[in-house]
C-alpha cells in the first residue's frame, strides 16, 4: 500500500505543478495579448493557447479533486448508515467512479485517434489537445482503486 501512496501522492505533486504552470501561462499570454491588443497588432494565436491551458488544467485538477476527496458528496444519506455500512458505502462509490472512467477512458482514447485535424491558429494537432482527457480519467482511475483499497483495508475506529 505503501508504494500505491507513493505513486498517488507522485502524481498529485505532478499534476498540482502542471496546473500552477499552465495558470501561470494563462495569466502571463492573456496579459500579453491585452498589451499587445492596446500599443500593437494583436496577437493570434493567444485565445487558442490560453483554451487549450484551461481544458488541459481542468482535467489534471479533476484527479486533484478527486483524489482529495473534494468531489460532490451526499454525507447525510451516508451518515444514516452503521458504520460498517458506510464503508461498503464509501467502497461502492470509488468502485463505480472507476467503473464510470474506465468507461470514459475507452472513449476518450477512441476518440483522441480519431483526430486528423490541426488546431485553427496553431500547427497542433487536436489529438494532443484532447489526450488531456485518457491521461485525467486514467489518473482518476488510479485513484479510485487506491481510495478503494484504503476503504477495505481501514481499521475501524471505535467512537
């Protein structure tokens, strides 16, 4: 388990620094652009790029999300179960949240090799754009399964 954690607590440093990078690079190229825009020629390609950083940074802050347990929960249906319940609960959940990306990883690979086209103002073809999305849900995956398997092997606290 201990290298399980190791692997998800990797990718969450990775992921987390990616974001900040790719919102960094947000700021700074619509800065640009609105400087540019004021005193020069604007610039074409910067409502492309700054698009893309937001879709990419979107599902590599979904396996943050995900992994802090920051997601959407309806605690007083759990909370109206024993406690052993609510870990075959807690269990269930992760179990069909990686059931549910697998599914959208199948088809976001299927359709990420179905792209030919090249992005409108940037020589970048869309299939590299939209690869955000099998990386995501694969990460989510990973987490799902350890979340999971944390859930199964927790002692439980008496309380």
């Amino acid at each position: 388990m201990k290298v399980l954690h190791k692997i998800a607590d990797v990718l969450d440093a990775v992921c987390g620094f990616l974001i900040v990078l790719m919102v960094g690079a947000m700021v700074i190229i619509t800065t640009a652009q609105i400087v540019c825009r004021i005193w020069f020629t604007a610039l074409s390609w910067t409502e492309e790029v700054t698009r893309f950083l937001l879709i990419w940074a979107t599902f590599l802050g979904a396996t943050c999300v995900y992994r802090r347990g920051g997601n959407i929960a309806i605690t007083a249906v759990q909370g109206l179960f024993p406690k052993g319940a609510q870990k075959v609960l807690k269990v269930l959940v992760h179990v069909v949240c990686f059931c549910l990306f697998a599914v959208l990883l199948y088809y976001g690979v299927t359709y990420c090799n179905k792209q030919v086209r090249t992005a409108a103002a940037l020589p970048i073809k869309m299939k590299y754009i939209y690869m955000c999305l099998p990386i995501g849900l694969g990460i989510c995956m990973y987490h799902a399964f350890v979340m999971a398997l944390d859930e199964l092997t927790a002692k439980e606290v008496k309380g």
